[in-house]
C-alpha cells in the first residue's frame, strides 16, 4: 500500500521496500550524519547489509517500509519489524531511522505508527526495540506509542522497550499518580524530604507499571519566593521538581503542578491576622482572597515561572484546604471566576490552566447547588478536570464544555494527616477493583500518594489494572515480583506475600498475617531495595496484631518493640534517627502506636462476623 505524505511542501510516498532498492538504501544510509548513524544501529552500512534488507521482505520474516521522495525516489526515511534474532516471534524487533534534514517533522511518529498497525494486521503479540539511553527524544516518543522500558541492552547502555498490543485497549485514557509531598518531614519516607534522584527513581516504577501522567500539588507551606526570606529554605525544591519533571517528560508522562487559590507561606500568614481566610479546611496556610488576592498571587507566579517550562500544565485547587468561608467570599463563584481568569493572565499562554474540582460536592453541600453550574461556566479550556469519585452529573457536564473527567481518588491511601495510618502496608486489591470497575466512563484515574515507600503494590495494581481490565490480581502481583527478582520462585512467593497481606486486611485472620511477613522475610533483598519498606511496615503490623490478639500484653513492652524495629529500618528513619532526643522520639512513637491500634480496632470491628 502506498500512501502520500507532504512535508514542508514536500510529497513523500510510503511504500513497502523493493528488491530493487539496495543502492537506494545504501546511499540513505550513507547520507546519514554520524550522529544519526551512531544511533540507528540495526545495519553495518555496507552494499551487503543493504541487499539483505532489501530481499529480507521476501521471505516473510520481515515487514520493511521506506518513505522517498516523489520526483526522485530518493530514500529519506526507514522503518521495519523483524523476526530476525529475537527469542520470540511474536514481539518482533523494530528499526527506524529518518534522513537529518526531515529529522522533527513527525516522520519518526509516521513510521512506528504505521509499523503498529502492520503488525496488528499481522498477529502479533506487540513489538520490542533497544534505544541508546541518551536518546530521549526517541524514548519520548516510543513512551508516547505505548512501549515501556522492560529492562537493559548493550551492557546498560540501551534501554528494551516492549509494546504490547494486549495493553492497548485500556480502561481509561489517563492513568497516574498524584504524588502528593505532604508536610511531613519523614526523611526518605514522605515525599517533602526525597532528592531528584527519590523522585526519578519512583517515576521510573510508576512508567513501567503504565502510567502516562504525573500530578504534584505545591503545598503554601513549600512556597518560595526571593522576597520573603522565610521561604528561601525551600527554594532547592523548585530545583528537585524541575529535575523530576524533566525526567518524568523524557519518559512520556505528562506533567501537572498543583497549586492552591489563595495559599501563602505559614510565616506570612501568622504576620497578617487581618488577612487570614476563614478556612473550612486547613489552619494556617490561606489568605482570604477578596482582601488579599494582590498577596496571594505572586507565590503561585513564581512558581509558574520557575517550572512552566517543564510542566504540561497547572493545576488549580479552587476548594478543600484553600476555602474561606468570610462573608466577601460568600460569592464564591466570583472568587472562582477571579482566581481563573488572573492565574490564566499569569501563564500567559506558557500552558494550560486546568481545575481541580474534587471538592465541588463538598461546596455544593456548603453553599448550593448553583455554585457547581457557575464555577463551571468560568472552566478554562484544556485536556481534563479533576473530579471525585462518583460525580456522574459533574462528569457529563464537562463533556459538554468538550473536557475529560479524570477522577481522582485519594481514598486508595488511608488518611495518616493524625495518625499516620498511611504508614501501615495495605495493597486494597478490592477497592482497586470497585474504583476501575466504576470508573470506566471516566477520563482517566488518578491516585493519591503519599508514601510511596510503603504503598508501591497498590501503584502498580492499580496502573495495570487500567491498562488491561480483564488482568486478574495475582497475575500483576507475580508480574511484579518479576520485575523486583530475577528468580521464578522469589517472584511467586512475593506475590503470596502481598496477596495474605491483603487478605488479612479484608478477614482478620492472623494466619494471614503471619504468611506476609514470613514470606516477604524469605526473600533476598531486591536490586532497588524496594521490598524492604513493605517488610518493616509488615513487621510493625505484625506487632501490633498481637497485642491486639493478647499475646503481648504491656503496652510500653510494645512501644519499645516498635521503636526498635523503626530504629533498625532505614525507612523509618525520620522517626528514630532524625529526632535525636531518643526520650522525645520513643513518646512520639507511642502516640503513634495508640493511634495505630485505634485504627486496626476499627477494622477488626468491620472485618468481624
């Protein structure tokens, strides 16, 4: 099939290659610049190589095509699948390569699109290739297409990619992660305190599990700006966000940066009494905006300006934490419309402005139910809205305004803002089930995070669930034992780990417990010492159950256990290590414990017959 293709005023035809192509090919490849050549790497770039191509096709286990130039026939781009040297026919390798002077003009796009759909016709099961690491618009690109990076080639230095044709046909469009850095100052467990590298490493997982979008909320109280120099200690986050955005758009995420309507830095708040909102939500972070907009706005304008640049787009959060309640304010809609209309000014066209409209229930019950049909009128176009679970009428009436609902669910990770109940390990297999089997008319699907470090298999569930609906959990659990071991049997006892530690979650049953923590005690530690978070919050469950059951029957004995398990886990540092004065650090631990057996009474109460 031929079929006509214009460039720059320029018409190109894409055709299968032909046997008579070889001094074609050769000279196509000859043309290319040694950069180029560096990185297109299937070929030796002799006579030879090229009339092996071009009689390859012939004998089936091939599927080459080349785009040429009309009037000369000239070769200026290359694109195959084969058979040839892989282990399993049905992910046949690709090729491609494009001629410098039509390098960024889409052609590359072209050419793997029109590869997909050939294999398709053809049954294949997907494609695989290799990328040079330093190749990032290409792995860009291929991440866009749907590859995802299984593992390495070339001693490190390429990145395998695999396409699976299966996983394709998601549940939602969207599928991400709201990587929330909550306030916390838990060094290496919450996000307020990780490096570049803490951030790119879980971008990582979150890219190969399937995600294609990142959302990061800026907390006021991580607000920098020059002129207030209270604020000067968090300017190296702007830094480690914009190094993470990069890296995260290099990957095929696309990026979003949340940021409240009236935040302001805590110091600030507590010099200007007179200006602080009546909050409805969080105490200490927000500004009334009717008398404070002119205060407010330079935060959020800095912070546009220092990562606009690496962001899709911004976020807006026009309730929750950031609603005053003061009589000016009544009129919330104008608020609404106000903050839209001069945060979209400040963009200046950069990206887009989209909303967080989560809260909107919440304000509806607050207000009235005009409020929604208001706020809505004054909605920014764009890609999507945030919404909560559930809102089916919100959900339509962006369709209507030609905008995605994308839910976002922060329910997939217990509230811990009192007592930390986010730190114990819960997989909520079923809850993932419910929300991707209610959501299915969504947009996309959008989970809260907070602790990374110990809730990873509910990511990971999650995002492949969106992927392929059909998948059954045990599969993804022993898919991602795979990609934590290299050996069958450690992968097949993480995923009963995880699997008896869900279970318990839903029963009760001790039994249960104890089959998590042995089987993820068995295991060798894993490259990315992933594991070892999941196994000390398993610990620390296991303890407090049996206090719970009466096998230990001080509370102060369970104190001291739990204090010394933190003390000995590297992800529980911030706990232990970070607070020096060890006397402080055990009462503190001991608050948290109360707070821990509270909750798992609870459940119990729930679970029980």
């Amino acid at each position: 099939m031929i079929r006509s293709v214009t460039r720059d005023g320029q018409e190109l035809f894409l055709r299968p290659m032909r046997t008579t192509d070889t001094d074609r090919l050769l000279s196509f490849m000859a043309g290319l610049s040694p950069q180029s050549r560096r990185l297109f790497r299937p070929h030796e770039f002799t006579r030879e190589d090229a009339r092996r191509a071009t009689y390859d096709t012939q004998g089936g286990r091939s599927t080459r095509r080349v785009l040429v130039e009309a009037d000369s026939d000239e070769i200026v781009a290359y694109a195959y699948f084969s058979e040839a040297g892989v282990t399993d026919p049905r992910y046949p390798l690709v090729g491609i390569a494009v001629a410098d002077r039509y390098q960024n003009q889409g052609l590359g796009r072209l050419l793997m699109e029109t590869l997909i759909e050939e294999a398709r016709g053809q049954g294949k099961s997907g494609l695989q290739l290799t990328v040079y690491k330093v190749n990032t618009r290409a792995i860009h690109l291929y991440a866009k297409l749907g590859f995802r990076i299984v593992g390495d080639a070339d001693g490190g230095k390429q990145h395998a990619m695999r396409l699976e044709f299966a996983a394709t046909t998601t549940a939602v469009d969207r599928r991400g992660v709201c990587l929330n850095p909550v306030p916390r100052g838990l060094s290496r467990l919450t996000l307020d305190t990780w490096t570049a590298d803490e951030w790119m490493a879980y971008i990582d997982f979150l890219h190969d599990a399937g995600a294609n979008l990142l959302y990061v909320p800026v907390w006021p109280a991580h607000y920098y700006h020059p002129t207030e120099p209270t604020t000067v200690p968090h300017g190296w986050r702007y830094g480690v966000l914009r190094q993470a955005f990069e890296h995260a758009r290099e990957k095929g995420l696309k990026v979003y940066l949340g940021f409240p309507l009236n935040g302001v830095p805590p110091a600030m708040w507590h010099r200007h009494p007179e200006l602080q909102a009546v909050e409805v939500g969080s105490h200490g972070q927000a500004f009334c905006w009717s008398r404070a907009r002119t205060v407010v706005k330079p935060f959020a304008a800095f912070l546009m300006d220092a990562l606009a640049d690496g962001a899709d787009g911004f976020v807006l959060g026009i309730a929750g934490p950031a609603f005053c309640a003061c009589a000016r304010c009544r009129d919330y809609a104008r608020v609404a419309q106000e903050a839209i209309s001069d945060y979209q000014e400040l963009l200046a066209g950069r990206c887009p402005l989209l909303l967080d409209l989560s809260a909107v229930p919440e304000l509806e019950r607050r207000i009235g139910p005009e409020l929604p049909e208001a706020i809505l009128a004054a909605v920014p176009d764009g890609e999507f809205a945030l919404v909560a679970p559930g809102s089916s009428e919100l959900h339509a009436r962006l369709r209507a305004k030609g905008l995605a609902a994308v839910v976002y669910e922060p329910h997939l990770e217990a509230d811990g803002a009192v007592c930390g109940q986010a730190l114990l390990p819960r997989p909520r297999l079923r809850q993932i089930d419910r929300l991707v089997a209610h959501s299915l008319s969504a947009g996309g699907i959008l989970a809260q995070r907070t602790l990374p470090a110990i809730q990873f298999t509910t990511d990971f569930v999650l995002l492949q669930k969106l992927l392929s609906p059909a998948r059954a959990n045990h599969e993804i659990l022993r898919d991602l034992g795979g990609r934590l071991y290299s050996r069958t049997a450690d992968a097949f006892e993480f995923a009963r780990a995880v699997w008896a530690l869900d279970a318990w979650w839903e029963t009760g049953h001790t039994g249960d417990l104890a089959d998590a923590r042995e089987g993820l005690e068995a295991l060798p530690a894993d490259p990315g010492d992933r594991v070892r978070p999941l196994l000390d919050g398993v610990r620390i469950l296991f303890l407090l159950a049996r206090y719970l059951d009466g096998r230990e029957r001080h509370f102060d004995a369970l104190v001291t256990r739990v204090h010394t398990l933190m003390a000995q886990s590297p992800a529980f540092q911030g706990f232990t290590i970070d607070r020096v004065w060890q006397t402080w650090a055990r009462g503190a631990i001991a608050e948290q414990v109360r707070g821990w057996l509270d909750v798992l009474r609870e459940q119990r109460a729930q679970t029980a017959p």
